[in-house]
C-alpha cells in the first residue's frame, strides 16, 4: 500500500505531515511535498493531520486527482538527490516560506554540477634521444665589472604652509561676559544712568564677537543657518552681538533727542517770557496814549490820538515804551525762529533713529 499526496497540498504545504513521520519519507516537491513510496511504513500517522486532507492511499485517490500518482512516482525516479522536507517547526523558526523553501530546495538540486565524462587523449610518442654533447675546451671568463649606479637625488621635501583652523566654538569666557554687559545695559538703560562709556564698552564687546566669528568662519557677515551648521555656539554669539547693538542703538538718538527737546523747551519758554513783556510794554504804551483823552472825555479819534501823542508830557514816555517794544518784538521774533529750527532738527534726529532702527531689522531678516 502506497500513500499519495495531491493538489490540495499545492496551496498549503502545511508540513504538519512531516512532524509526525516515523521514518521522514517526505521530500520537497518544488510545489507540493512527496512521499518516498520505498520508505513509507504504511503507518497512517500523517493522513489525520493534514489540514486540507491531501494525503490518500494510492487505490482511494479521487478520479480527478489521480495524475498526482505518476507525479509522486516520478518525481522519486527522475530526482536523484531528492532533500528531506523541513518540518513545521524548522520553517516557522527560521522565519521562512513554506513555498519558498519547497521551490528552492528542488532548484537547488537541478542546479547540482552533473559529472562530466573526460576523453582520454592518447598520449604523444617519445621523443628520440638527443645525441651526446662533444666537451669543448672551458675557457674561464672573467667576471665584467658591475655598471656604476647612481643614487637617485630625492628632492627635499618641500614646506607646505599650514594656515592653522579656526576655532571650532565660540569662547565661553568671552560669551558670557558679553553676557553679563548686555544685562548691564538693559538695566542701565531702564534705570535711565546709561552713560557714553558703557555704550563704547558694549560697541568694543559686539565687536570683538564678531572678530571671533571672522576667525572661525574666514569671512565677515556669515549669515546666523552657516554659523549653526558649524557650531550652535557661533550663532549664539551672533545673536549676543546684535542684542548689544540694539540695546545701544538708541542711546546716542536719546541723548541728541533729549538735548534737542530741552533746548526747544527753552525757546518756547523765552518766547512765552519775551510775548508777555512785549505784551505789557504795549499795554503800558497804550495806557500813556490814551490817559489824557479818556480823562477829558474826547473821542479816540485819529486827530485825538496824535495830539495826545505828541503831547509834551506823553512823547517821551511813548517813544521809551515803542523803542523797547520794538526791540522786544525783534527778541520775540528770534525766539520764534529758533523755536521753528530746534523742532526741525528734533524731527531729523527722530526719523534718523526710526531709519537706522527699520536698517537693522532689515539685515536680520536677510540673516
């Protein structure tokens, strides 16, 4: 009694047959298993266990199925290395395809190197034997003398100048007493007791960073994405640099702002002061004119105005207050001249500061 695998086990090769064989009459079939019909022992163990019931006795195959009886029979003849089928276990521990591994096992077998017959060549005939050599007469050589040979001259090695790296961070003893300034600045600012000598000193420290970043980079004005691909330091320092010269860039505007407001304040004030005397000075000279004509009760007549005027007692009096007016609306005039020039020069010193400020955010953008 033979037993005969068929087509349900070409979908599946589920290998659960050769867990339980007694003698591994299962081979790779290249796309179903095989049992070897001289070593089976009839012992019906793997026909329960197949899970698609493709395992027969050869006499109870189906009708439709029955072209799987020569298959198993002569793939067994026609194969002569025939390989062991891997069981469940062996394929699912290595991670392996059943199929996969069916197909390659036979493609490894029809790739196996077949034996090559050689022809024998039939072997050359002897040579004849040389005849005997006569001995001539040895006639000693004496032995050249070897060619001089020249040294090669090897050329001095030639110096290569080594211009020395740059640093590859930023110091950080300099880094933090740019630290350090910036704080200072910002609270001397805030405190309004900033002086002219910290802001050179913060001008000093923002440059000194950037001759350090001029080192390292080999060329000014590196933007802040080249120096953070060198070291992150670099651009901390860049950052730093900038921060002081923000905190500073005002400074020298609100010093010329201030100035300029307080000396407009002070024209506004001499020209309210030089208004009021002038004011007064009219209002005294009209007092004097018009005295002698209110007392009598006269008309203020043009004709009335100048007799009072040129009274004897009241000419005086009136060229001494017009004289000084006079002069005193000249002042006032001058006053109201310097108060149109310090508002201009105020405005000039705001819209430089506004420009340099819109300049500065501009070349961050660009960095």
């Amino acid at each position: 009694m033979t037993y005969v695998v068929a087509e349900p086990c070409l979908s599946t090769i589920d290998r659960a047959c050769v867990e339980v064989c007694p003698v591994a009459c299962f081979y790779e079939g290249g796309d179903q298993l095989i049992i070897h019909p001289a070593e089976c022992v009839d012992c019906d163990a793997c026909r329960p266990v197949c899970p698609v019931s493709a395992i027969f006795v050869e006499s109870e195959v189906p009708a439709e199925w029955h072209s799987f009886i020569a298959k198993n029979a002569e793939f067994v003849k026609g194969t002569p290395n025939l390989v062991l089928a891997k069981t469940k276990t062996e394929v699912e521990e290595a991670h392996q395809d059943t199929f996969a591994v069916c197909r390659e096992a036979v493609a490894a077998t029809a790739a196996a190197p077949a034996a090559v017959a050689v022809e024998a060549k039939p072997e050359p005939a002897p040579a004849p034997a040389p005849a005997p050599a006569v001995d001539a007469p040895k006639v000693e050589a004496k032995p050249a003398a070897p060619p001089a040979v020249k040294k090669p001259e090897v050329p001095a090695p030639s110096k290569v100048e080594v211009k020395p790296a740059g640093p590859t961070e930023l110091a950080p003893a300099l880094y933090r007493r740019g630290l350090d300034l910036l704080r200072e600045v910002v609270a001397l600012q805030e405190a309004g007791r900033l002086t002219a000598e910290k802001v050179q000193e913060a001008e000093q420290m923002a440059k000194d960073l950037r001759a350090e970043l001029t080192k390292a980079m080999g060329k000014e004005n590196s933007v802040l994405a080249d120096l953070e691909k060198k070291s992150i330091t670099f651009r901390q320092g860049e950052e730093l640099a900038r921060a002081l010269l923000r905190a500073i860039e005002g400074i020298e505007f609100e010093h010329a702002f201030r100035a300029g407001r307080q000396k407009l304040m002070e024209y506004v004030g001499g020209l309210v002061v030089l208004g009021v005397i002038t004011a007064f000075i009219g209002w005294m000279t009209a007092r004097i004119v018009l005295a002698k004509p209110l007392s009598l009760g006269l008309p203020l007549t043009p004709s009335v105005l100048m007799s009072a005027i040129l009274d004897s007692e009241t000419l005086p009096l009136f060229a001494a207050f017009s004289a000084l007016g006079g002069i005193l609306s000249l002042f006032c005039l001058g006053a109201l001249i310097a108060v149109c020039r310090s508002g201009q020069a105020l405005m000039g010193i705001w819209r430089a500061r506004e420009q340099k400020r819109l300049g500065l955010r501009v070349t961050e953008a660009e960095s």
